[in-house]
C-alpha cells in the first residue's frame, strides 16, 4: 500500500496528465500508454486507486523529461506546473 505522501504525488502525475490532454499536447491515454509501454489497464487502476503499489517512478521521468513538467511540482506541489521555458 502506497503512503498518504506517496498517493499524493500519483494525484499529481495524473493530473498533469489530464492537462497535458486538455492542452493538446498529447492525444489521450492511450497515446501516452503506447508511447512508454504501460499496460493501460494498470493506469487506469492506479488512476481510480492511488493507493495500490503498481505506480511506476518511471512515469513521473516521462513527464518531466519528455514534457516538461515541473519535477518540484510532481514531488512537492510547490511552483508552477509545468518548468519554466516550456
């Protein structure tokens, strides 16, 4: 079972993943879950229950290298959402 702090940081993954969609800057989830490999039905249970122990650190890496969202963001909820120059 994830920690509360943990559950917190997979909210954030997810919605920085809902306004990556709602900015067209991918397609849907399944563009996302191809393009890495996840099997879209453990994303979508980790999504409904953050509190299961299949988040992959891996993810939060696509994110921040691939998109730009704010690491500090992801870890800490402090700053912007997505890093400066992006």
């Amino acid at each position: 079972m994830q920690t509360t702090s943990s559950q917190i940081i997979v909210r954030r993954f997810f919605e920085a993943v809902r306004e990556l969609k709602s900015r067209k800057v991918i397609r849907g989830i399944q563009t996302f879950t191809t393009r890495y490999g996840i099997n879209k039905r453990n994303f979508y249970t980790c999504e409904a229950q953050p509190e299961r122990d299949i988040f992959q650190v891996a993810w939060l890496g696509y994110l921040v290298n691939d998109y730009k969202v704010s690491a500090t963001w992801l870890l800490t909820g402090e700053g912007d959402h997505f890093a400066e120059n992006s």
